[in-house]
C-alpha cells in the first residue's frame, strides 16, 4: 500500500506535461479519470491512525486532495477530467498538495 500510495502522489505532484506521458503510456490519454482513480485505489480505507505512519497532517493534505477529485466529480465540472485541465484548477491545487506531501514525507518517514 505504501508504495502504490507514494506513487500515486508522485504522480500527482508531477507537471502536466509528465502527467500526460503518463497517460499516453497508461492508454487512457486524454482523460485524466486514470490519474483520479489511481489515488482513489490508494486513498479508500486510510486513516491517520494506518499501519503505514501517516501524519495527520499528510492525511489532512490527503482528504483534501480527495474532495477536490470528488468535487471534479459532478457533471458541469466534466471539463476537470480532459488533459487539458491539467494546468488548470483543481489539478494545480491538487499538484501543491501533493508536492507538499512529499516534501513532508510519506510512509512513515515524517514525524508525528
């Protein structure tokens, strides 16, 4: 679970421009939906209080990248989930959210 959730925010905090080779390479170019659901597979069943020692502010950062992917969710924000979006709101929040995760740590390597 660490590993895949390290990459998942990896991916997260990468450029745009890295997030659509990623994409073209996973098959799902254009639609960034690959991006949302690989966090999505990482996030489901985390706590703060997780075997992987994740601080409560790295789970915090976390919820919150969360619902600004749920937020993208409804339909008149179906612009979110195109490539194009990606150097646009919520992605460039999401990007700094979780460049700040990896600059605080991940997986037990921060301090509580």
């Amino acid at each position: 679970m660490n590993e895949l959730l390290s990459k998942s925010i990896s991916l997260l905090a990468a450029t745009s421009t890295a997030q659509r080779e990623w994409l073209k390479e996973s098959g799902s170019f254009p639609s960034t939906d690959e991006i949302a659901l690989l966090f999505d597979d990482c996030y489901n069943g985390l706590s703060v209080d997780s075997d992987i020692g994740l601080s409560s502010s790295i789970f915090n950062k976390l919820k919150k990248i969360n619902t600004l992917l749920d937020a993208a969710s409804f339909p008149n924000e179906s612009d979110t989930w195109s490539e194009k979006s990606l150097d646009y709101q919520p992605w460039t929040e999401i990007r700094m959210l979780a460049i700040s995760i990896l600059e605080e740590g991940i997986g037990g390597n921060e301090s509580k």
